[in-house]
C-alpha cells in the first residue's frame, strides 16, 4: 500500500514545488521536507537539487519516482481486479491518439467491448507526449500512440503498421508534377498542430530530405484530421494523412491519393504501459485481440 511519504514524493515530482505540493496534499510545507528528508534517509541519497533557483530530480530521484509509479500503478490495478471479482466489472483506462483512435482502433475497441461485457471504459484522446505523462502519473492503464517515444522506457507491443499518404481533391492542378517531396514545395500544405504523431512523422521524413514544413510556399495548421479532409476536398490546400482515416473518401473519389514514385512512408502504431507492471501479460493479450480484429478487416501491409 502507497506510503504517505511516497504520496508526497510523487507530488513534488509532479509540481517541482513544495508549496504547491503542501497546498494540494493539504498539509504544511515543514511536513513535505520531512517527508522527503525521511526518504532521503531511508535511501541514504538526495532525491532534489536546486539548481539556479530551481527544483530538480537527482538521478537517483527519477530512479525512485518511476519505481514508485510502477508500485501505485499495479496497486491501482489489483484494486480494480480484486474488486472485479465480487461484480465481475473492471475499469480500462485507455489512452488514444487522435487518428490512431478515430481510424485505426474504433472499431476493434467496440467490438472487444461488446463481446466482454464485464470491461467498462473510459478513453482519452489526446497526443502522444500528454498520453504518456497520463500514463507515468497513472491516469491511465495504456495507450495507442502514433508518435515518436524511448521505448527502452516502456513496456510496448507493436499494433500496426501504416502508410502517410499524399491526398489532393480531385481537381486539384499541381504547380509542378509531384514525382518526390521537392516537387511539392510550390503547393499548400495543410498539417496537423505540433505534438501530433501525424505531423511528427511527416517532420522526420521531410528532415530526410534536408525539408520542413516551412520549405513549402503555404502552411496552414489544423487539429483536426476531419476539417483537413474538409479543406482538401475543398482543393484548398494538400496533406498528408493516413490510409486509414481517408478510405471512405479515396472510395468515394471525394480525395485523390498522389503517389510520390516507389517511396512510401509508414510507421508504427504501438501500444505503450509503464515498464514493469504486473498486468503486462493482460495488456498484451489485449493487444492481441484488438489486432487479431482490426487485421480481419485491414491485412497488415509486409514489413520492408
């Protein structure tokens, strides 16, 4: 069970600050230092510096708030199992990024969720760095992420692979014959907002080419995947979008895919939990099951 020590320790690496920390465990200031100076103790160690007039974890510090995170995290959960056996209802907390959980995860989510009765959700969309702070805090269980992260530091398991294509209206006339990305430097880009998973990854494959968004004539930023389609279908501006979020409209012929020669860009949506949880074994039959129902209906495209 999570000492109140602990409780506080964790408070202070969330807030940086002792009297923020006192003001939301509703406690005095003098009790959070004896707090962490009992911890100190007990560890015969320094867990927080100040440098230049500001708070900060030692490396034995970060050591102790992950640990201790993983600890709250799998006592959560075993609370949750525990109770689950007396009304046979459990809690998945679930964490999405915005098209990996509007295109890619939906659809295998209701279907699990319908065929288990004894799961109650609640899902959380947002980018890929908050869902994973969601997750060290433990607000969540696991997430579907699309973004860049240090998977050295999280338990994970490969979900799909998917393909960022290059969609137009279908009218739209090119300022130049699209061939390769320097080819479409004369055009209007339209891209998700920064922290997107999206975005991140079309930054990396510019960044190959010595580009950025900024090489093109016009740059227009959106957060949402649907008013990009919107305004592609409208022929103002192009974008780079995955497969999966657009297969309706490239169905429908109310967007054009271009392809830029051999060259594809994919990349992986994984699901992530915090390294050294208990219930590492249930998140990976989890992920199983979501994949084995999203394969049904989208073959993984091969490895390269």
């Amino acid at each position: 069970m999570q000492d109140f020590r602990t409780a506080t320790f964790l408070s202070v690496c969330k807030t940086m600050n002792y009297t923020q920390s006192a003001r939301e465990l509703n406690i005095t200031q003098p009790a959070v230092s004896q707090h962490i100076a009992y911890l100190e103790k007990t560890y015969d160690t320094k867990l927080f510096v100040y440098q230049k007039r500001k708070l900060t974890l030692t490396a034995a510090g970060v050591m102790l708030r992950d640990a201790f995170t993983v600890a709250n995290h799998n006592e959560r959960q075993l609370k949750d199992h525990i109770a689950a056996l007396s009304d046979e209802r459990r809690t998945l907390k679930l964490g999405v990024t915005m098209t990996a959980g509007e295109y890619i995860l939906a659809r295998p989510l209701a279907q699990h969720l319908a065929e288990d009765p004894t799961i109650q959700t609640r899902v959380v969309a947002s980018d890929t760095k908050r869902l994973l702070g969601l997750l060290q805090s433990d607000s969540i269980d696991c997430a579907l992420v699309e973004g860049f992260f240090d998977k050295s530091k999280y338990g994970w398991e490969l979900f799909s692979t998917e393909e960022l294509i290059l969609v137009c209206a279908p009218e739209h006339r090119f300022a130049k014959r699209p061939a390769r990305l320097e080819d479409l430097l004369g055009e209007h880009l339209l891209l998700r907002e920064l922290g997107s998973g999206t975005r991140a990854v079309l930054e990396h494959e510019l960044a190959a080419q010595n580009l950025t968004p900024g090489s093109f004539a016009r740059v227009t930023e959106i957060s949402s995947p649907n008013i990009i389609k919107t305004f592609v279908e409208q022929d103002y501006g192009i974008s780079f979008l995955y497969r999966a979020a657009v297969q309706s409209e490239l169905k429908e012929k109310r967007l054009k895919e271009v392809s830029l020669g051999s060259r594809s860009i994919k990349h992986d949506m994984t699901f992530v939990w915090l390294k050294g949880s208990l219930f590492e074994h249930e998140n990976r039959a989890l992920v199983n099951r979501l994949r084995e129902i999203y394969q049904s209906h989208h073959p993984l495209p091969a490895r390269q």
